[in-house]
C-alpha cells in the first residue's frame, strides 16, 4: 500500500491576486487530485514581529503563527515554495 504524500505550499507573495497565488492554487488543486494530503502557509496571513530584539544574545521565543507553520513543515514530505522574483532592471515599475 503506497502513502500519500504530504504536501506543504508556502506561499510567500504578499498581493493575493498575484501570478503566484494563482500557480499555488492550480498545484495544490493538482496534488489534491493526485491523493495527495495538502496543507498551505499564507506567509501574509501570519501574524508575528518580524524583529529580532535581542539579537542573538537572548532567545526569541516562537509566536502561535511561527508555531503553527514549524509543525507543518515538520509534517510535510513535500515542500513548494512561491515568493516575488525580481530582477532589477526588468522589474514593473511601481
């Protein structure tokens, strides 16, 4: 009996009606469809302070969000990755 495999998709583009959420959405429909398990982190979604206060002398402990998003990396088989690239030079303009 083969397992399914687990698959995580983090999503690190922070406009929702970007290229890469669309991308994101046809992979995870064609995992689903495919038996997998997937499960997503929307990277804009979190909710933490991205600032590192005491450096790296004292121990930042980690927020629910952080939590929530280490177990599924820990659960996944899988991982996909989506963020902005740009490229200097052949970046749109704001």
């Amino acid at each position: 009996m083969t397992k399914n495999k687990k698959i995580l998709i983090i999503n690190g583009h922070p406009n929702k009606e970007s290229l890469n959420y669309f991308l994101a959405e046809a992979y995870k429909k064609g995992a689903i469809e495919g038996g997998a398990e997937v499960k997503e982190i929307i990277i804009a979604d979190l909710q933490f302070n991205p600032n590192l206060s005491g450096g790296y002398q004292s121990r930042t402990e980690l927020e629910p969000d952080l939590l929530e998003a280490w177990e599924k990396i820990q659960w996944a088989d899988h991982l996909k990755c989506g963020c902005i690239l740009c490229g200097g030079a052949g970046s749109r303009p704001s």
